[in-house]
C-alpha cells in the first residue's frame, strides 16, 4: 500500500468562506486525508434534539469536491452542556470521590447508560446521513480514550456495572471470597451488593479487588466502543477507527481493537520525552527537540499490532505543543523523520495536528501547518517535502520480524497495583528490552500476549508478563525470554503453586527483593541488575551470575529465565547472548540512529542533531536515508 498524509480540520473554527481555499492549500501541500467533526457536538447538536448537520453537509462537500477523502469523528468526547443538564450523573469521579466537571473534554463515566444510549443515537443519525456520502472515506469513534486519566471511575454508576461484572465473572460470592483470599483481614462478603469501590480504604485495598476493578474498567472501554461499531457497520462501508495515545495503560487496546478495522494514535515525540519518558536529564537534553529515539517506534509497533496490520498516526506533532512541562520546537527536519520513520513501521497515513492553529482556547499554542493568522509554520514546508517523498518511495510492504516482545496490558495493573518498589513499572521493563533490540540494529514486532499465538520467530521476550497462561507458551520461537516477575501471580493476585510457560526449565524463584534507584546488583562480566531482582534456584545452567555467586540468568531446551531488570549494559550482553544462540545477526548503531527493514527498504532514521557515519554511509543530522533492499547498506 502506498503511504498517504493528512491532517486534522475544524471547520467550525473557522469563517465558511476559508473552507474552500483551506482544502484547496491541504491538496497542494500533497495532503489526501482530513479528519473532522470529533469535537464539534455543541454545533450538531445545540439543544437536545435540536438537529444542525447543515453546515457539517457543506463542510464535507467542500473538502470532498477538492479531492479530500474525510475521517469523520463521532463527537462523543466533547458532550454539550445541555448534557450534563439531562444526565447530571453523567460525570466521571475520581479515587477522592471529587467529579470530574464539565469544563474541557472526556467529561463522562464509561458506565453511565443513558449516556451511551446519547452516544449511539447521535452516532446513528450522523450514520444514516453521512454512511454513504462519497467523500466519507473513514469513521473515527470518540477521540483518545483514557486520556486525562479518564478510564477509571469512581462512580455510583461504575459501581452498579462493577457489582454486575462481578457476578458475572464469579458466579457466586462464595468463588469471589476464595479467589480474592478475603478471609484475610476479615473481608469476606455475603453478596456482590456489599462490594464496594477500591477507593478511600484506610490503607491499600486487597490487591485481587483493585486488579478486578482495572479489568472491568478496561472492559468498560471496550463496551462504550462496541456500542457505537455496532450503530455504525450497518450503514457504512467504510473503516472504523479510534486514535490512541502514547504511554496510556490503563485500558486494553487489544481488545477495544477487535472490533475496529484500523488502529491509529496520537504520535508528540517532543512532548512525550519530557511528559511520558523516564530519562536522565542528559538524555533529555540531547533529544529535546528531536524526541526519544525509541519511543515513537515502539508505538508504531504496538498499534500496528493492535490494529492486526493495519494502523496510521492520526496527530502527528507539527510544531511546539501546549500541554507539556516544557515545549520547544522541533529541529529542522523532524517533522519529516517522524513522518517517514511512521511509514518505515508500516503506517498507512501520517496525519498532522493541526491545519491552522487556533487562536482561542485550551489548545491555543499548539503550532498547527499554519499560524493563526494563515501564515505557513515551518512544518508546512516540511509535509510538502514529505509527500513529495512518498511520492517516489511507492509501496512500503512490512515484514514478519525475527524478534518479537509479548506486550500485556493487564501486567501493567497488576504492578500498579502492588508495585513492591518505587520506580519499577511495566512499561519500563518493556521499553528497556525494546530500546536494546533497537540499539542493536533489530526489528521488533509487537504481540499480544494474549492472542493467537505466532510460529516464526527467533527471538521472543515474555519479561514482566504478571500472568502466563497456555497462549503465551504457546507463542513458538528458538528462544524465548522471560523474566522478571514472569507468571508471578494468578489472574485473581495470587502467588501460583507453579509458572506455567517454564515447563522446560528447572528454575525457581525462591523470593523477590526490589532495590532502591541509587543501587545496583553488579554481574560478573559487566552490566547490573537494578529495581527488581528475583533470586533464583534449579537445576537449569546459571548463564550469568551476579558478584555474590547467585543466578542472574539461567537457561536451557530453548527457554531462559532473567532475574533482575537489567541496565543498558546487561541488556546489551544478554541480546548478544541470546543473538548467538539462534543465529541473529546483529547491527549495533551509534547512538541515536535507529534502522527499520521492510520487503523493499532499510531505513536508517538519525534522530541527533548532527550528521552521524554508519557503515560507510553518511546520515545527515535529523534526517532519514532510505536504501533499497538489494543494494548495500555500507560502501
């Protein structure tokens, strides 16, 4: 498929007269794609029942006639404050008991019914309208679930549909009280109507209830979302998508994806570094205007899985956002790097936040491709020089990589949720292993660790994964690596009598220790492990041993077990390890150029700010050299 760009529109910003010669400058910048409408439900809608499309009609056929295919967003984020009036216990609430008001967006509760009964009626009526107008060629529903922190909610609502989710789930009190272990501390209940919300306990609540909760919330997301696919396949035939963010966690975008045709996300490399990053300052300054070498790609990767092969970036970052601690503007060229390295990892369509920048509200100082006053931004020229790219590279086809990373969301709540030691998470531990397969040269996929399991692989990493059912040993590879705290507890956080996915390995963990951030287990030979650190015993070949003479990674028949979180070092040794041991040929980069393969190309992606040699090759400093596959990569 050949890559496409385009960008994010809101006509209602704007004088009607603009529209035309907005969309005609989008055609010229080589721009194909326009999102619309995900906001604007006060302008559809003003009173209840009071139905506005009509300017919505012109605003599509002004864009489609230019040649523009329209995303059209349900507006479901953004409820109107007649809303509020109708349903006032609409509103999230939370883990304080405090509402989430009515003043920005994402002001609802995921559980509240009537408000999405409101949410499949106005995503029906803009169905029958709009389902089959030529120039609707994608629908997106809502708009960045979970962010602002609004997947879990505190609600009496939540409550209500939390009591059901549990009776569903268990049956009968009696199966919930063993299976949350409530006879400890004397919390066993007498019926589901006595369970309450994991919130405002005297100290922390039972880890098995909090992590119960999580699921039923990340299940609620994926309800809310159902419930307008299903008002929409009917009338439409084309795609269904949402854009997901970066670092959001907290709810299962595997599943909520089973249901869409396309993932997409919302791709901030300079606001994420100093938002969502943990990194040194060194670290920061270096990429401060280029963004983390690493972490745009390992989003790529994740929704490419999510959306099963099929995924764009719906807002790409043109400029200085808004919402950051700190927002400088890109480099020169990085709005194309990122752009490009997008379609290295298989997107379908770059899309650029925003058009023009607003003048008015909370987003006022997020630069657009144009200033308020209809001047170019910088990025404007650099989305041209993009398309032009596009425009010669042709079809970009991905490939199975030889080296996947089983991803699992619900991992992340579990340690959430009882951490064990300050600065271990979930996502850390991924993106550490993900970083070093990518300083290393390697293509990474990206799996649910939960789907249908995939033969093919060389290398698989399983580290971190809370709960190891039969689908995640089944995933076939050479090597598989796991650890730490693989399979440590049960669905229900409860410490298992045995781990399943080790069967081919004697190994043990006879007790966990976690460290604070200024102290390190030395290994022999180089490297440390820090944060978390399991000690380990069995039979199975101690491979790597820390200064005291304990395992710090044993092995054998396929299947190694990782003791600690390793550092940067470690990470290194034990992808070399592993590497040699199945006959992976390694590319080690210099620091900040990263390189991509597909069917046709390598791309070599330089994310520092001066030109960096590699193999013979020069990469010029934020810049992108794409190679043909037969060709080269040295000399």
């Amino acid at each position: 498929m050949k890559p496409e760009l385009g960008v994010c529109y809101y006509p209602e910003h704007w004088p009607e007269d603009m529209w035309a010669e907005d969309a005609a400058r989008m055609v010229e910048t080589g721009l194909t794609w326009v999102r619309i409408g995900e906001f604007a439900w006060s302008r559809m809608e003003p009173s209840p029942g009071d139905l506005q499309f009509e300017w919505l009609d012109r605003a599509i056929d002004v864009l489609g006639a230019a040649g523009l295919k329209v995303v059209l967003g349900t507006p479901t984020a953004t409820p109107p404050r007649w809303m509020l009036d109708k349903h006032p216990d609409m509103l999230a609430v939370d883990a304080q008991g405090q509402p989430r008001k009515f003043g920005s967006r994402r002001h609802y509760c995921f559980s509240h019914q009537d408000f999405i009964e409101e949410c499949t009626r106005i995503a029906r009526i803009m169905g029958e309208r709009y389902g089959r107008n030529p120039h609707v060629a994608a629908w997106q529903i809502d708009n960045e679930y979970g962010c602002h922190e609004t997947t879990v909610s505190y609600s009496q609502p939540a409550l209500q549909a939390f009591r059901l989710w549990l009776a569903d789930q268990y049956g009968t009190v009696e199966v919930l009280n063993t299976a949350w272990g409530n006879v400890f501390w004397a919390m066993e209940y007498d019926s589901f109507d006595q369970i309450d919300l994991p919130n405002l306990t005297v100290t922390e609540p039972n880890p098995a209830h909090v992590l119960a909760f999580r699921r039923f919330s990340s299940d609620q997301v994926a309800v809310f979302n159902k419930a307008q696919v299903d008002v929409l396949r009917p009338l439409t035939d084309a795609p269904l998508l949402h854009n997901y963010m970066g670092r959001i966690l907290d709810f299962d975008h595997f599943k909520v994806g089973e249901d869409l045709d396309i993932a997409t996300w919302d791709s901030y490399p300079i606001g994420f570094l100093s938002d969502r990053l943990e990194a040194d300052e060194a670290h920061k300054i270096t990429f401060l205007q280029q963004g983390d070498p690493d972490l745009q790609a390992f989003h790529h990767d994740l929704y490419r899985a999510v959306g099963r092969g099929r995924w764009w970036v719906m807002e790409q970052q043109p400029g200085p956002v808004n919402w950051a601690p700190y927002n400088p503007a890109p480099l020169p060229g990085m709005v194309r790097l990122w752009s490009l390295e997008a379609v290295a990892h298989g997107a379908e369509v770059v899309s650029y936040f925003r058009w023009r920048q607003a003048p008015f509200g909370q987003e006022q100082m997020h630069a657009g491709l144009l200033t308020p006053n209809n001047a170019p931004a910088p990025a404007l020229a650099e989305a041209r020089q993009t398309a032009d790219d596009l425009a010669q590279l042709g079809a970009v086809t991905q490939t199975q990589a030889d080296v996947a990373i089983l991803f699992d969301y619900a991992s992340d709540w579990a340690w959430t949720t009882q951490p064990q030691g300050a600065g271990f998470n979930y996502f850390r531990l991924v993106f550490s292993a993900y970083r070093a397969l990518r300083r290393a040269g390697l293509s990474v996929d990206l799996l649910s660790a939960s789907e249908t399991p995939k033969a093919g692989y060389k290398l698989l990493f399983a580290h971190g994964l809370a709960t190891l059912d039969d689908k995640a040993e089944q995933h076939q590879s050479q090597l598989t690596v796991y650890g730490p705290r693989s399979g440590a507890i049960t669905r229900d956080f409860q410490i298992p009598k045995a781990r399943p996915g080790l069967s081919e390995l004697d190994c043990e963990v006879d007790l966990v220790e976690t460290l604070p951030p200024n102290v390190r287990r030395e290994v022999v030979g180089g490297g440390a492990a820090q944060h978390w650190v399991d000690r380990l015993s069995g039979s199975a070949p101690d491979l790597l041993t820390y200064a005291d003479g304990t395992p710090a990674l044993k092995g054998e028949n396929g299947v190694w077990y990782l003791s600690g979180f390793p550092d940067e070092a470690l990470w290194d040794r034990v992808i070399s390890m592993a590497a040699q041991e199945v006959g992976l040929t390694l590319h080690p980069l210099p620091a900040g150029l990263r390189r991509r393969e597909t069917e046709q190309h390598v791309f070599l992606i330089n994310y520092t700010s001066a030109p960096v040699s590699w193999n013979g090759r020069e990469i010029a400093a934020c810049d992108v050299l794409i190679l043909k596959k037969h060709a080269p990569e040295g000399g």
